[in-house]
C-alpha cells in the first residue's frame, strides 16, 4: 500500500527529537518561518535542548542547507519551504466538490533506473494519488490542485469514471480503518500527554500521519473518520505554540 501507516494499526510512530527535529519542528510550525536566536534559544530549552547543543545544530542545519542565518535569527531555506507548504496542505487540504470524476495517472516512461523509480513513487503518494496496478495511479478528483507540469515528461493524466464502485475502489487503495485506528490513538496519546516535549513528540507524528490522510471525499470514507478531529487537534497544539511565541517576545 502506498500510504505511509504503520503496519498495525493503532501503532503509534513516536520518534525521539533531536536538537534538528526541535528547531524544524518550531520553524515549520511558524508562519513566516523565521525565529530571532534569542526566542529560538528560550524556546528550545522548553523541549530539553540545552544552548550548546542548539548552537551546534543550528551550524550543522546552516552547513547542510536547511536553515539559512538573517540579521536576527534563523529562517527556513527555500527547500524547506515546500516541506512546510507540503504539511500546512496536510492539516488544511484545499478540497472542492466531488461529482464522481477520479484523477487517473498512467506512467509512460521507460527505461528509469531504481532511484528514478522511487522517487516518482513518492511525489505520486505525496500528491495523494493511490496506485492500482503497476504505472497506474488513482484518487477521487475532489482535490483543488493541479498535478505538476513535469510529469507530463514521464506519465499522461485522464479523468476516469471507474465500473467499480467508489467506495469499493476507495477501500483497496487505501488502508482506511487502519489510518483511523493511528488517528484515534494519536488523540487518545494527547489526552495523556501534558510533558512539553513528549507533545511535541506525538504532535511530529501527528503530522506525519495527516501527510498520510488521502483527504476523500465524505462519502467514500468510514462512519466516524477522525481526520477533522486530528486536524483540530494539531491546530489548536500550534495556536498553544504561537500563545508561547508570543509571550517570550513580551516578557523578553
């Protein structure tokens, strides 16, 4: 299956922090993506980050392009940039209407080696398209999104109106209960989770699970979906980190 969840479902993708994960995460969350050294030193320490280490991962973040340094501070670069369009799209998908069409992405190049491969693979699933057979790519066409124009370098598009029933269809391309039951852990994991960094933690996975969601529409996905009750979640933990923003700033 091509969306990212774990293999059981309700397990949960908690991955230690790093200094790096710290600072990207408190970055990719701030809208614009730029953060003064001082406010990026006191909030850090909030997560267990000490100074040093902080200094020395902000060197290695500059060296390896993922920060850039301004007068004041510390911005995103330009490549990370997409990373956090890529997750605000996550935890607010830009949705139309559905009238039954479905997107349909058929692969035509040939002769790509291994990493060619995998990496068409992973801009296919990050557009949250589902494959149905090898070189054949669908979803529900409820998406207010264009597909990029270079992939007409190596695949062809078609709207499609599938024989087989939506719901049915929906179902083999993505693991839906098994999505849902990782949500409702996630949520539950929340609830009983008051540490700032152990929030921090699970927030990091919830929004890897939200770049997992194929967003449906309503109609296709299971009774009780918590995709909007994550959403929310993760809003309202990203308000309770701009309230904290802001008060450092204040009393500083």
């Amino acid at each position: 299956m091509p969306m990212n969840v774990p293999a059981r479902p309700g397990a949960l993708d908690l991955r230690p922090l790093s200094a790096r994960s710290v600072v990207l995460s408190l970055l990719l969350g701030t809208h614009p993506p730029e953060l003064p050294v001082r406010e990026l030193v006191r909030l850090v320490e909030g997560f267990g980050v000490g100074g040093s280490t902080l200094r020395a991962a902000l060197s290695r973040m500059v060296a390896a392009g993922d920060l850039r340094r301004t007068d004041t501070g510390y911005r995103l670069s330009d490549r990370l940039l997409d990373r956090q369009r890529r997750q605000d799209d996550a935890v607010h998908p830009r949705t139309r209407a559905w009238n039954g069409d479905w997107e349909m992405v058929v692969i035509t190049a040939t002769g790509r080696g291994p990493a060619e491969r995998a990496d068409l693979r992973a801009r296919l699933t990050a557009l949250r398209l589902a494959e149905l057979r090898e070189g054949v790519w669908l979803r529900p066409a409820n998406l207010a999104r264009a597909l990029p124009g270079d992939l007409d370098r190596v695949a062809q598009h078609y709207t499609a109106r599938p024989d087989r029933p939506a719901r049915d269809l929906a179902r083999s391309l993505w693991p839906l209960d098994a999505w849902s039951a990782t949500a409702r852990a996630l949520l539950a994991h929340i609830a009983r989770t008051p540490r700032p960094a152990d929030r921090l933690t699970v927030f990091a996975a919830v929004v890897r699970h939200l770049l997992a969601d194929p967003v449906l529409p309503p109609g296709l996905l299971p009774a009780d979906w918590p995709g909007a009750e994550l959403r929310a979640a993760y809003t309202d933990y990203q308000r309770e980190l701009i309230g904290e923003v802001r008060a450092r700033v204040r009393g500083a």
